[in-house]
C-alpha cells in the first residue's frame, strides 16, 4: 500500500512537472499628453480692466491637430472661453475672430458683444462653436483693433488677449503691431498655442507702469510622468515611468494613480488600467492664464489588432 501510495504521488508531481505554464496576466498600455501650455507671465499684475477685448484665430492653420481629435482651434476656444469667464461681471467684454469667414486674407470680423438679456456664458458658448473658415493677417487685426480704442488706450483700462497659433500666411510686422499696441499702454496677453513659440520681439515688449505683455512658452520637453499602484490594491510599487509625449507604454493592468510632473504637479487617480486596452489620459494645462486652467480626460480604446503602434514599454 504504501508504494502505491508513492507511486500515485509520484505520478501527480510528474503530472504537475510537464503541465503547460500558466498564461501571463495581459497587461494595460497607457498614453499620457500634456496639450501646450505657457507659464505664468513674468509682468506685475495690473490694475482690473473695465474692458478686455478678445482676438480669436481660426484662420485655416488653426485646424492642424496637435492630439487626435484636438486641433489648434480648439484649444484657442477653450482658453479664450476660460478667459473671459472668469472676468468680473462689471468688466466690459468684446471679441473679434479672425478667419470665421471663408475668403483668402480677409480682415478681422467686426467685434461682437452679448447681445441684450444673453448671458455671458450663452454669448462665449456661441463663440466656442465657431470652425476656421479662411484667412487673415494677425497683425492686421492688432493694427485695426488698436485704431478703434484709443480712448481705452489713453486710460490704461483696456486688456486685449489674443489666442492664436501665430502663422502668418498673410503677412503683416507683428512685432511692430504688439509694440504699437504696448506702446499706447494696453496690456496683452498673446497665448500662443499649438506649440507655437514668441517671437523674440514679443518676450522683450513692455508698456510703461503695470500693463505688459504676458509671455507663453512653445516647445519644452514633455514633462514626465510616473504610475503607481493604488493605495490598499497591494504592496506600494511603481509600476511605470515615462514622457507624457502620447506614446502608449505597457504596464501592470489594474487600479493605480498617475503622477505628471507639473508646476504644481498633478495627481490623477486612483482610475483602473484595463487589460488588453489603451487608456488615453489628456491633460490641459494653462497656468498662464488668469486664473489658471487645467482640466484632464480619460478615455479607453480597443488596441488594434497586432503590435500597437508607437508603443514601448515603460521605463523603471
């Protein structure tokens, strides 16, 4: 009996020997972008205006996409919408859009104010939803935009932000429309986006007494990011490291939090990394605007069928 019972366990060890390995646990791919911002601007904050003109570009280079599905115009958009709702109600607000109408170099759309019993939320969702159309010259706005407001110059009181990728297939001096514009004591913030950087001109401009012009950064490295596992999911481990430059990197399925070295850094989670898919993390970050924005999306996608491409493996 009892060489029996050796031979049966034996016989279930060798079993156990030659069964087939257990198959890996699939693993997540992650993809984490950080659309342009700028950073804070380095001139002292200046008196509230009572009126702050917006100059919106949506000419056609504005719908190059810097993310899928995320064009330069979208991001203008939102900035600029961001922008003015977050000005006090007693703040006087206009706007002008250049390239909203189809046409090769035409001028700058006429301001357009809330019309009468329009919220300011309802009058910046309409402006929100307008598409780039045609062309125009960006320091021909500035120029057309500065002629009409003198007054408001002469007073100091008047804010113009200009969001725009800053092509300039039409032509124009921009350097010497902002200098003209600064010159006559009106503040500008030039938010470039899209990767866009100043013109050197630009970061040198100041109008006298506390009206300057705001500075946005253009192509810094992408900040990094890292991933750990979340709190009470097991033991407290990295699970990757990488640039948030969009490319999908393979990690650990599963809880975790994501970590994105920002100023100040930014903490995402806990979400779950799914196995066998890809997550999209999206963050915009505007720290230069007044005040600051940052918002982020999740999205999770199907991978294609065979090797995802652009991805890697994440660094430890």
């Amino acid at each position: 009996m009892k060489a029996r019972r050796a031979s049966l366990a034996l016989a279930a060890l060798a079993a156990a020997c030659t069964s087939p390995a257990r198959a890996p646990e699939p693993r997540a791919r992650l993809a984490v972008e950080v659309l342009a911002g700028f950073p804070a601007a380095p001139a002292p904050a200046p008196a509230r205006p009572s009126r702050v003109e917006l100059l919106l570009d949506l000419t056609a280079s504005m719908r190059a996409e810097v993310a899928p599905g995320v064009t330069r115009a979208l991001l203008a958009r939102r900035a600029a919408e961001r922008f003015a709702g977050a000005l006090a109600g007693e703040v006087e607000v206009g706007a002008r859009v250049l390239g909203a109408r189809s046409g090769s170099c035409r001028a700058v759309e006429r301001r357009v104010t809330p019309r009468a019993g329009e919220s300011r939320a309802g009058w910046l969702q309409s402006l929100a939803a307008r598409e780039p159309a045609g062309e125009g010259s960006l320091a021909g706005a500035l120029d057309a935009l500065g002629a009409e407001l003198p007054a408001a110059a002469a007073s100091r009181d008047l804010r113009v932000a200009v969001f725009s990728d800053l092509a300039g297939e039409c032509g124009g001096d921009l350097c010497a429309a902002l200098a003209r514009l600064v010159g006559n004591g009106v503040r500008v913030d030039l938010v470039a986006v899209g990767g866009a950087s100043l013109p050197d001109c630009a970061r040198d401009l100041d109008a006298p007494g506390p009206p300057g012009l705001a500075a946005a950064a253009g192509s810094d490295p992408a900040p990094r990011f890292r991933v750990e596992r979340a709190a009470g999911a097991g033991p407290a481990r990295l699970l990757a490291a990488a640039r948030a430059d969009g490319v999908a990197r393979s990690l650990p399925s599963g809880p975790g939090t994501v970590l994105i070295d920002l100023d100040p850094p930014a903490r995402i989670g806990p979400l779950v990394l799914p196995p066998s898919r890809l997550t999209l993390l999206r963050i915009l970050d505007f720290p230069g605007l007044d005040p600051p924005v940052r918002e982020w999306s999740l999205e999770t996608l199907p991978l294609p069928a065979g090797p995802t491409p652009g991805s890697e493996a994440a660094g430890r």
